[in-house]
C-alpha cells in the first residue's frame, strides 16, 4: 500500500478508536516522537496505550486538516480541539 494511504488509514483509525486497527498501521519497534513536549514513545504498544489511555481519548475528535505526499514522505496537519484549546499537530 502506498504510504499516503497508510497514513490517511492511520488518522482515521484513530479518530474512530480504532486502537486495533492502528496497531496494523504502526511497527511494532516505532518511535514516534512529540519535540514539543519532549517526548518519545518507543513501540507499537506504547503509543497505542498513551493514546487510548488518556481519559479524553474517547471525547476528543481528530480533524484531518491537510495531507500531503511526496513519495515515501507523507505530512499531515490535524486539528484536536480539547475543552478551551485546540491542539494542532503537524506530523511526517
């Protein structure tokens, strides 16, 4: 599968908590990493469970605001809109 549908896949799966199904998306030895805040997350099961765990993760949505590829490079900007602040989230 050709990686902007991967990673389209991906934010859907996770807006609808589909935490299975991201954990088909995600290498079981990813490291994602967040530089704002400082962290790293090593693992699939990891990341799932700091996603699926947080007790908003059900009440949040996820807007795909743009997505963009070139080759094997894919960047996405989502919008997370949680109580009086919007998140955004730029990701390659």
């Amino acid at each position: 599968m050709e990686p902007l549908k991967v990673v389209a896949q991906l934010w859907e799966r996770i807006e609808a908590r589909d935490w299975d199904g991201v954990g088909g998306l995600i290498a079981e030895d990813a490291v994602i990493e967040w530089p704002v805040s400082g962290e790293r997350i090593v693992g699939r099961a990891n990341f799932i469970a700091v996603n699926s765990d947080d007790g908003y993760a059900d009440e949040r949505s996820v807007e795909l605001i743009r997505i963009l590829a070139d080759g094997d490079l894919v960047v996405t900007e989502v919008e997370i809109p949680q109580d009086h602040v919007v998140y955004r989230a730029v990701s390659l």
